[in-house]
C-alpha cells in the first residue's frame, strides 16, 4: 500500500504570496489532519478533515485553511504569507476520525522570505 | 489545560546502552490516548505506540518497552541495546477528543 504524499516536498514564496500544499492519503484512509513543525513551537495542529468536513481545527489565523476532496485527497492553503509561516508542514492519514493512530507523510517545507 | 511535558531535549547515548525517554502529561480527562512518534532525519514521523487510558500494562516490542503509570501520569519508553538506526526526535503525544497535543520531543543520538 503506497503511503501518504505530499507535494510539493520544497517551496520557496515571498511575504504576502499565497501558498497550496497538497496531501494524498493512504488509501482508504478518510481522515487527514494538517500539523505545523517549527523549532520554536514544535509540533502544532492545524486541522482535521473527514469526509470532506472539517472537523477540528487548532489555533491559527483565517489564513490557513483547508479543503478536502471526495477521495480524501487534502490541500491545505496559506494566505498573505508572513516569514513567521517558515515551517515543515505535515499531513496525517488515519482511518477513522479518531485523530491518533496516524501515518505521516515526509513534509512539505515552506520557506518565506 | 492539557499538556505533554518531554524534559530530556536532548540524549546522547553509546550504542547498545539502554535508554529511557520520559512523557509526563497533564489532562483532567479519564478517557484519552497517549501515543509515542518517531521522526528520524527524513522527517517523516513514525507512529510507535498508541495506549488508552484505561490500559496501564506495560507493553513490549522487540527492544522497545512503555511503562505508563497514571498515578504519576508518565508514559515513558525504553530502547534497550540501542543502536545507531535509533537516533531520531521522539515525540509523545496525549489525544482527548481529537485534540491531539505533542509535547516538544527528545533527540536521541546514538554514537557508534
């Protein structure tokens, strides 16, 4: 079974550009959450889809948001991006909506300058 | 306010010690998951362990080991031998209610 991907792996954007990442799950895994990973504040939630609703979301500004699609597949988008975005944004798969027991994909890392 | 508190920021150990990384958590919950997260260098993490708080029997894979005690709200693992394909940021994590909470992780590095 092919394991969760992201694309892009590397990005490089200017202040005030938006920013699309996108994340195919593992298949037949209905629930994708978002994670921020930065080395000040670690690892942070953004949020959670299951069948294209979202069903948690964590503490960021309205400019992240998220869709998700009817084959699960998730984008995740940034708007007017500030350096402080610079981060490895990770998607999660998992079967259920119980957000845990989660397969991770490698990353997108977002560069702002 | 739940919180997952991983003192050790950083472990370095000789191949084939043992080591243990601790978790304490905080949550005024009696239903939730604690969970264990390897992220070697490729940076994707990897999941490790998942318990629910009503199961305290420690567990045991291969050379890993977890001991969760409630009563001192810990959830900390053990490699024992260690070796150098260990060395990663270890994450522990406590779910309630799909709010899940990371604590900030252990780099452990095993020296050859």
């Amino acid at each position: 079974k092919a394991g969760v991907t992201q694309t892009p792996r590397y990005l490089i954007k200017t202040r005030g550009q938006q920013v699309t990442l996108s994340c195919s799950p593992i298949s037949g895994h209905r629930s994708v959450s978002w994670y921020q990973q930065t080395p000040g504040q670690g690892l942070q939630f953004l949020f959670e889809y299951f069948s294209e609703t979202q069903r948690n979301k964590g503490n960021f500004p309205g400019r992240f948001s998220g869709r998700q699609f009817s084959n699960s597949r998730s984008e995740m988008n940034v708007s007017t991006l500030e350096l402080g975005d610079s981060a490895l944004y990770l998607c999660a798969s998992s079967v259920s909506t119980r957000m845990g027991e989660q397969y991770f994909g490698p990353g997108t890392r977002l560069t702002v300058t | 306010a739940q919180k997952v508190t991983q003192a050790q920021t950083e472990i370095s150990v000789v191949e084939k010690e043992d080591v243990t990384l601790d978790c304490v958590y905080e949550t005024r919950d009696t239903t939730y998951y604690l969970f264990w997260y390897k992220q070697p260098p490729s940076g994707e993490l990897v999941f490790l362990i998942r318990r629910n708080s009503f199961d305290e029997q420690n567990e045991i894979s291969g050379r890993y080991s977890w001991n969760f005690q409630k009563s001192t709200s810990s959830f900390n693992f053990t490699i024992t031998a260690s070796q150098v394909v260990d060395s990663a940021v270890y994450f522990c994590a406590l779910n309630r209610d799909d709010k899940i909470i990371f604590g900030k992780g252990t780099r452990l590095h095993i020296l050859p």
